[in-house]
C-alpha cells in the first residue's frame, strides 16, 4: 500500500509496498483496499472475474486477493486487520 500523506499525527510521508522488479517480465499489481475481502470476492466472480490466489493472511496486517479482470489484467484487493 501507497500513502502518500500520514494521518493527523504525523507528517507527510510516501510508505508502502515498492520494490524493485525480480526480473523484466514481472508486472505491475496495484492493490485496492476494501472493508471486506469476501464481500468484494464474490462481486469479482459475480461480474465474471476471477479470484487467481485466494485470501491470503498476513500475519498482524491483513488479508489480500489477487484476481483477474475480465480483460485479463491482474489486481490485488486488500482487507486490512482491525
């Protein structure tokens, strides 16, 4: 995830989850936050999507999903841990 602001505590900061690529082949996944993984999952399958790496745990943080859209570009939802 990309903030590019802090919350009302801090100061502007740019965090999250940039890398440099593994090889020249891999792709770019943004990631898009939503308030329910399963929620958002059946909505991808319902309008013909699919959901490629089901809901992961990571451990403290969150869950995430990668899918497919239906013009076969890939994306990833994110549910963090309340």
């Amino acid at each position: 995830m990309i903030s590019t602001s802090g919350d009302n505590n801090t100061k502007s900061h740019l965090g999250g989850g940039l890398m440099k690529r593994q090889n020249p082949q891999q792709p770019n996944l943004n990631y898009i936050d939503v308030s329910s993984i399963d929620e958002y999952s059946k909505k991808i399958n319902e309008l013909e999507g699919k959901v490629v790496l089901p809901k992961t745990e990571i451990p403290g943080y969150g869950f995430f999903v990668v899918c497919i859209d239906t013009e076969n570009n890939a994306f990833a939802l994110w549910e963090s841990k309340k």
